[in-house]
C-alpha cells in the first residue's frame, strides 16, 4: 500500500476507534461488537509500528502506558481547583440558601444543579486546540502532580475532543474505578498475595500514582467530568448545566444523573432520594454536590478562604471502615451448614454501628487472608448485613489462618464436608441447633410474622417454652409476656400475627418445613405440580423428578424426608392447627413483562436476600428454577456462586447477568 493511502487508512481507523471509545465509554451505546474493535486496534497497531512517523497523540494505541522516569513532576494548576464546604443536615442547606438569597436579592430567582458527589480521585485534564496535552491529579488545589501518562491510559479520557474545540480549557473530573472492578481487583490483589485496597477511592488513587503507566491501563479505571476551570474561546456559556451539555457534545463522560432544580426546597428530597438509590449504583457516591447554575451569579458570590460560596457538598457517612475482627464463631444452621461470622470491635458504617458481619466459608475466609485478631475491612452497601473486604494491612503477629471445627460445636458430632461442596455440615439430625435454626427459618422468613423476630425466638427456646413449630402456633399472650420485651399489647398484637400466619401459601409452608433442598422456588415448584400435600408426600422418586427443576438427587432427598414418620406427624399437626397445604389461587403462574422467562438465581446478592430476587422475578412473569439448563434464560450471579451453575451456564451458552442488570429487569 503506497504511504499516502496508508496515512490515510491510519487516519480513518483512528477516527474510528475514537468514535468507538466515546460510544461505549460515554453514551454507553457501543458501536461495535469488542472483536470487532480488536481487529481494528491490530490494524492500527500493525501501521504504526511499520511506520511510527504516522503515530499521533490522540491514537487508541497510546493508552497502553509504559515505565515513568523518576518522581512525579508537580505542575501549577491554570485556575485553583478549590474545596467544597460541606453540610450533613437539611437544616445546613436551608441556612447555605438563605446566605445565597440575601446576598443576590431575595427577589431574585436561583436555579441548582445537583450531581451525585463521586468518591474518586479529582483531577484536572488541559486540552489545547482540543488535544489532551496534559493531567495532574487536584494536590493543595494550587498545583497538583503530574500524572499525564497514567490519565492517557483511561479509555473514558478523550484524547482529542469531538466537534470544534476551544484553544484552551481545563477539564475538571473525578477518576474512580467501578465497584464490579474494585471486586476483582481486590480478588486479584489476594491471588498475588498481597494486602487489599480497603474502597475503591484509595484503588483509584494508588492506580493514578504508578510509577508505570502499563500497570495503570491495567485497573479498571473510568472517569466522571464535573465542570472547567480556564478556559478560553467558550464565552457562550454562562450556566453549569449548559457547561455539562457541551462536555459531554465534546466527548467527556459526564454523569447522566445530573439534574437541574428550580428550588431549594425540591433540594432536600432530592438528597433523600439519592441516599436510597445509593446501593443500586456501580460506583461509590459520598453524598450530593449543590451549585448555583448562573455563572454570573457565582461570580457575585465569591468565595471565602478558596472556598465557593456557590456550591455546598451534602456527605454521609461513608459505606467502609477499617475495625478489629476480635473472633469469628460458629452457627449450625437448620441444614446442619456451620456458618462462620465474624465479631467486630464496633464501628460505624454507612450510618450505623456494626459489630458483627457475614463469613462464608473456610476456603473464602482464607482466600480473602481474613484472620481473626487483624484489622479488616468492612463494607455494607445499601441495608445488607456487612462483609469483610480483606486485611487491612499486614497480618498482626501470632494470627492464624482460620481453620473450622472438627467436630460440632452444639453436639459434638463430627463435622464433615461432603465432595464437591464448600460446606462443613453437622450430620446429626437431631442436633439442637437444627431445630431452633428451622424455628428462626419459620418466623423469619417462611410465615414473615410481625412482632416475632430472632430475639424473640432465641429467648422462647431458651426458656423451653417454644421448641417447634407447633409449639409456636400453641403460644399464648401469657407465655409471651413472660419473655423481655412483650407487655400485654405487644403480647396480644404478636400472638394475633402468629394466628394470621397460619394463612401463608402452601409453597412457604413447605419452605419452612425446613425440607432438604426446598428453598423458596422449589416449594412454589412442588406446591404447583403436586397441588395438596398428600400427593406430595406420596409421590415416588420417579413422580418427584417430573416437576420442573427436581433432579434425582434432589428428588430422592426430598421422598427420604417424608417417608420419615416424624416427619409425616409434623405435617399433620400443622394440618390440625389449621396451616394450609394445599396450592391456592395466589401459586398459579403470574403473567407479566418476563413472562416466558426463565431465570436461575445463585450467590450472594448485596440488595436482595435470593428469595426476595426470586419472588420479584415471579411476580413479573418470570419462571424461577434452581438448576440451569438450555431453556434457561440467564443466571443471575452474585458474589460466591455456585461453580456448577457457571459451568453449565456456559457451556450451553446461557447469558450471565450481574446483580445491577437483575435490578434493571425487575423495573422493566
């Protein structure tokens, strides 16, 4: 190919492939497929190293980094980037207003931009004539370090503007890196044996500062642009809002949630808001930053020691925290699964005092390097129970890996841990922890009864007035005011729901009935194919198999369980109480927006227990199914799936949805 037709094809696929990376990283709506992107790139990489003089700053191939010679230059900010005070309650935004209307005129009107506060790394971006020439992270505000090679490997960062480009503008942007990256990343850091990044801030901050660019282009880096500092040649931009529009026209990712507000008062319920959705995003926000959109009404403004007197920065408390693990226990569940937790030195997280948190098994607790005695990092997102990120810092000396009891901890029974699970189990049926564990079950989620929680249940099998189940339904207000906490109100109130639970669907009563693998989609499985109990409770293995999602092994556990006649007596002592075990009109297929669709639930998910995401699944339509198969329609995965399912999930081509797409799903 002649020289001038391979400049050109140069310059085509660089044009390209710049459109491509502003597609997906700024309108999230890709143009290409990544493979097709991939022969691309090697086009373009194949050009220039054949021909290097055709290499331009703002080509694709330049993001891949390389080494950096000596310390980071500090570098002189063209405009300050200044603080932002910051305000915790509605009352201090109320009193910001009220300063800003008295000092504009309280006649005059005064519009806001709000924008979700990223808990990032703030740096400042200078483009000449539209060509990123350089970066540097925010510093005293005054003068920052320069960090341009390391920001050239961000595909979010545009290397040459888009459309007509001002001769000079600072671009000012928080670089942070996704929560779904932070995950890996520390999952990473784990499996090269070293200490794990307590938030995905100090990730984004400790990628920004790498001594080679190449390590750099290797974190899972994305940028949010939040405003300009100088600039020249944009003299037709007089408001906030309109500066967000054009950056992004220009090709910078600025955050879709932005909105613009007419009012202080609509401001406070916009921060309300935006603390509920918090747990729903895929990147970590510490609050709300407020600003007066007129640039000329932020002139007249001013600030006051670097600080705008235009703009508040609304906090909460922050989503993890770095606390002592003083112990991990053990609790028997109502499988027999013995269950790590960890006790914590109390901290607050999020708003609210933890002092303990979830473990999962021994082979995660020491992947993750957890160990009791060290200081961890603890993480809640949203209103789940908090987990233990990893070490925070390097193991305190005398600690040891965590290792589980032989034998159990309630009974004695030697502990075993069958082939292919990452379980531990008691095998001992009669364990007592089976029986108070399947009583929480009960309460807790099965009937869902209001005024009895795990306390409750705690101390009423302590005090051996409650045992079982039936016992439950035999409770009376006189017994229940006997336990702290119940007055003859609360007694009479508690004792009403646990009489209007015995209504609950024939599938939760089979959830509750603490039968092997009969979770929640499994008991709406058995109550719709077999209709009453009897039926169930008759069925031979080869009947049990027939049911949507029974497998022989499930099938055979489940015909085990009630040919037990404790078992069977169980079931008729409930009838006589007057639960109901026959299917009703509420157990029918439900149609709505994923009707036809059939999903399978596994892992742990951070907004939702599992049963929580597989009834809202059903109550749109959806069918739910405990085992993949090629009719599956995706496989919803959270953190510790189940390696089968993702095995079969790949291997007959089944999607693979995170737990963020889950929630897309469920709002249509």
């Amino acid at each position: 190919m002649p020289r001038s037709d391979t400049a050109t094809r140069a310059a085509e696929l660089r044009e390209l492939l710049n459109r491509a990376l502003i597609a997906y990283h700024v309108d999230d709506d890709p143009i290409m497929e990544d493979a097709a992107y991939d022969v691309l790139y090697d086009e373009l990489a194949a050009i220039e190293a054949e021909h290097p003089e055709l290499v331009t700053p703002d080509s694709p191939t330049q993001r891949v980094g390389a080494p950096l010679s000596g310390q980071f230059q500090k570098v002189r900010h063209l405009s300050p980037m200044g603080s932002l005070e910051k305000v915790t309650t509605d009352e201090a935004i109320a009193k910001w207003a009220d300063d800003v209307r008295k000092r504009l005129g309280t006649d005059e009107p005064v519009a806001y931009v709000l924008e979700p506060k990223i808990d990032g790394s703030a740096i400042n971006l200078v483009y000449e004539n539209g060509a990123f020439v350089r970066g540097a992270t925010r510093g005293d505000g005054v003068q920052g370090e320069d960090v341009t090679p390391n920001l050239r490997t961000i595909g979010a960062i545009p290397l040459q503007m888009q459309g007509d480009a001002p001769p000079l503008v600072e671009v000012r942007g928080e670089v942070y890196m996704p929560l779904s990256g932070f995950r890996e990343f520390n999952e990473r850091l784990v499996a090269e044996g070293k200490p794990t990044a307590p938030n995905p801030r100090n990730a984004s901050a400790g990628s920004l500062r790498q001594k080679d660019s190449s390590i750099t282009a290797q974190r899972p880096l994305s940028i949010w642009v939040y405003g300009t500092g100088r600039r020249e040649g944009l003299d037709e931009l007089t408001t906030h809002w309109e500066t967000l529009q054009w950056l992004r026209a220009h090709g910078f990712r600025t955050n879709p949630l932005a909105e613009r507000v007419e009012s202080i008062e609509e401001i406070a319920e916009r921060v309300r808001a935006w603390e509920l959705r918090r747990a729903e995003l895929d990147y970590e926000i510490d609050g709300i930053v407020i600003k007066v959109d007129s640039f000329d009404q932020q002139a007249r403004l001013g600030s006051l020691h670097e600080r705008p007197r235009w703009a508040r920065a609304f906090k909460w408390a922050p989503m993890t925290a770095v606390t002592r693990l003083n112990e991990i226990l053990i609790r028997v569940g109502r499988t027999g699964a013995l269950n790590p937790w960890a006790v914590l030195e109390p901290v607050e997280v999020g708003g609210v005092t933890i002092s303990r948190a979830t473990l999962h098994n021994e082979e995660d607790i020491n992947r993750k390097e957890i160990r009791a005695g060290d200081d961890v990092i603890v993480q809640r997102a949203g209103d789940v129970i908090p987990q233990i990120v990893g070490p925070a810092g390097r193991h305190r000396r005398g600690t040891k890996e965590f290792r589980m009891p032989t034998h159990c901890p309630l009974c004695g029974t030697e502990v075993v841990k069958p082939e292919g699970e990452a379980m531990h189990r008691c095998p001992n049926r009669a364990c007592p922890s089976r029986g108070l564990e399947a009583l929480i079950n009960w309460v807790m989620a099965a009937a869902d009864i209001d005024g009895v929680g795990e306390q409750s249940v705690r101390r009423l099998w302590d005090l051996g007035i409650v045992r079982s189940v039936p016992e439950l339904y035999r409770l009376t207000r006189e017994q229940l005011m006997e336990v702290d906490g119940y007055a003859e109100i609360s007694a009479g109130n508690a004792i009403e729901a646990i009489a209007a639970s015995k209504a609950i669907p024939f599938s939760r009563v089979l959830f509750g009935l603490n039968i092997p693998d009969v979770g929640w989609v499994t008991g709406q499985t058995l109550a719709r194919h077999f209709g009453t109990v009897d039926a169930l409770m008759n069925a031979t293995q080869e009947e049990l198999v027939e049911a949507e999602g029974i497998g022989p092994e499930r099938a055979e556990a489940i015909a085990e369980w009630f040919r037990d006649d404790d078992n069977r007596r169980l079931v008729e002592e409930l009838r006589d109480l007057g639960l109901r075990f026959e299917a009703g009109e509420e157990e029918r297929p439900v149609e709505g927006p994923l009707t036809g669709k059939r999903y399978v639930v596994t892992g742990t998910l951070e907004r939702f227990t599992r049963e929580e995401a597989e009834a809202a699944l059903e109550a749109r339509g959806a069918k739910v199914s405990d085992s993949v198969s090629s009719k599956t329609t995706g496989l919803i995965v959270g953190e510790e799936p189940g390696k089968s399912k993702l095995t079969k999930a790949e291997k007959a081509g089944v999607p693979i949805l995170s737990e963020s797409l889950l929630v897309q799903l469920l709002r249509g």
